[in-house]
C-alpha cells in the first residue's frame, strides 16, 4: 500500500455492481481517500453508505466533480449521455472522466457531444467482469481480480489520462487491453451480447407457455448453465442490445443462418453434419476453458 492514495476522490455515478465494486477494490488497495456517490434513488446510496462502499451521498454533481481526480460513470448506458452533459462544464481541469459502460460507440458519441473540446479528459472503458446480480448490495472488491479491462482510448487522451484509468483498474487486480471502440462492441455483440439475447430468448419462450411449471419442474443443470444470465438486469440489457444494434443484429444473422443449418441437418437426419459441428464447438469450448479459468 502506497503511503497516500493515488486517488484523491472518486465520484461513482451509479453505485451498483460494476461502480460499487470498483470503489471497493480502490478502498482495498488503500488508493482511495474518499468516495463520493451518486444515484438514482436515495434508498440505494443509502444502502452504499451503509456497506462502505461510498463516504458521502453526492447532493452538487457539478461541485463534486470540479475538485475530483477521478469520475466513474457506471449507471445503464441510456443513462450515460444525461450524466455527462450535466457534469461537463464543471470538470476540473485534471479531472479524469472513464465509464465502465457494456459498449463503446454510443458512450464515445455522447463523451464527444457533452465534453467538446474537453474530450481528452474522457477515457472510455470496459470491465470484462460481471454477474448476473445488480445493486450496491452485490458489489465485491475481488471482482475485477484476474479479469480483462478492455480500454478504448480516444486519439485526443493525454497519455497521462490514459495511464491513471489503466491504473485505477490495476489496482482493483485487472489486466488491461487496448481496442478501438468499433473492434469492442462487434467482439462484445458476439461475445456476450448475443449470448445474453439468446438466453432471454429462450427463457422468455418457456415463461409465455401455459404449462411453463412442467418445462421448470424439471430444468435442471444445462438449463442453469445457458439461462443464468437470463437472470440479469433488464434494463441494462435493453440499452445494450440498443446501443450496439447493428453489430448485434449482424450477430443475429450469423447465429440465425447456423441454426438454419443446424435444423437442415436434423431434418436430414444428417448426424455426420451435427456430429461434426458438435466437435468443431467442444474443441474449441475446451480450449477457451483451459485458457479462461
Ligand atoms: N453487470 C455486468 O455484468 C456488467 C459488466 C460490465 C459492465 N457493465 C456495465 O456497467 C454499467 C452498470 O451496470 P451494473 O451491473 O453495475 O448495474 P447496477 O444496476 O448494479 O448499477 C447501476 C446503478 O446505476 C444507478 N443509476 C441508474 N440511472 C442513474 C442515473 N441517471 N444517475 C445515477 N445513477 C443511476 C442505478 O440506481 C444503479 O444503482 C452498465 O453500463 C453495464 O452495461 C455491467
Ligand atoms: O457474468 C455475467 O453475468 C456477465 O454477463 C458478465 C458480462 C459478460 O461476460 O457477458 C456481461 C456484460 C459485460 O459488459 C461484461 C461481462
């Protein structure tokens, strides 16, 4: 532990999971002298406090950000564009701006509508970590620890800017990679973008079904392993699934026309065919196992 923090104060705008977890793990690492939270409901920052994960209640955001070294901005992606036209004119000089947002292009388009000039100050970002669990309550310093950060920084960023946000994640235990914002949301639209539209998908058709209780007596263990995150925050989803559409329905495209082919082969009774894209699938699911433990 340094013998001061490298941050002096933090301001989170959405203290749940990804921006709770992230004023958690600075505190953990002792690189943290205050943190100051905003949200949208008074009972959630109140449970915050509670829990440590904020010092103070946020009342000003413009005089909250003017002497802050870092600001977070973790709400919904929907949310982000409002946020940042309300804060930009207060700004401190060296404050630095990152988000923790699912998608990057829309988040850039917004940062450069809000900060003008000021752009350099935001430095987009994106932690590969997560759960299906939201709210300050599910906040934990460890989960960034061993995770991927993936940072999209801007042609306009300070290379000092750049570097305090890739220290702000390494203290919380995070490896840091660099994308454009394009190569970020076409890799997350398939990713993890598609795989959550999928699994809502699926549990939606069985939840819409008169004898639903018969297919969920006896779901059992794949179900849970393809549906966890069907469990997750509809909201935030919803933006997502907004905001990256034209990778995401590309995505969709792709996905559509192998279960075209999928469903070819059952017809067919072609086994060889579905044997074959079974194995080509395990391979490579084992693959990315052993090197994703
Ligand atoms: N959950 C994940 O797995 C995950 C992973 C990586 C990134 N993200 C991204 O992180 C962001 C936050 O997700 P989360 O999982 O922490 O959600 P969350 O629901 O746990 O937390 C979001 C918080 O933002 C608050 N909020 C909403 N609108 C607000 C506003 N206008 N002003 C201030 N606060 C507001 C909510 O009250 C809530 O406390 C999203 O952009 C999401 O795409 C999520
Ligand atoms: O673990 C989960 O529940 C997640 O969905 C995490 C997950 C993902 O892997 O798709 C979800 C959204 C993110 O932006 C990053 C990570």
């Amino acid at each position: 532990m340094a013998d001061s923090p490298e941050f002096g104060k933090v301001v989170v705008f959405g203290v749940g999971l990804i921006g709770g977890s992230f004023a958690l793990a600075l505190k953990a690492a002792g690189e943290v002298g205050e943190v100051v939270g905003f949200g949208r409901s008074l009972g959630t920052l109140t449970q915050a406090l509670e829990l440590g994960i904020i010092d103070r209640v946020g009342a000003n955001p413009g005089q909250e950000v003017a002497d802050a070294d870092l600001v977070l901005i973790a709400t919904p992606v929907g949310q982000m564009p409002e946020i940042m036209a309300r804060i930009a004119p207060y700004l401190g000089s060296d404050t630095v701006v990152t988000d923790g947002g699912s998608t990057k292009s829309d988040v850039v388009a917004a940062a450069r509508a809000a900060f003008g000039d000021r752009i350099g100050q935001f430095v987009p970002a994106h932690p590969i970590a997560g759960a299906e669990h939201s709210g300050a309550a599910a906040a934990r310093a460890e989960l960034y620890r061993e995770r991927k950060v993936v940072l999209t920084p801007l042609p306009e960023n300070p290379v000092l800017n750049v570097a305090r946000v890739r220290s702000a994640w390494e203290w919380c235990g995070a490896q840091i990679f660099e994308l454009t914002p394009a190569e970020h949301d076409q890799v997350f639209a398939a990713v993890s973008h598609l795989p959550h539209l999928l699994s809502f998908a699926l549990v939606h058709d069985l939840a819409v079904r008169d004898n639903r209780e018969l297919y969920f007596t006896f779901a059992a263990s794949g179900f849970r392993d393809f549906t966890r995150i069907a469990a997750s925050h509809p909201e935030m989803w919803r933006d997502i699934a907004l905001a990256n559409r034209e990778a995401l329905l590309g995505e969709l495209d792709r996905y559509q026309a192998q279960l075209a082919e999928m469903r070819a082969a059952l017809a067919a009774n072609d086994g060889k065919r579905l044997e074959e894209i079974f194995d080509t699938a395990r391979t490579a699911r084992r693959a990315w196992a052993e090197g994703n433990k």
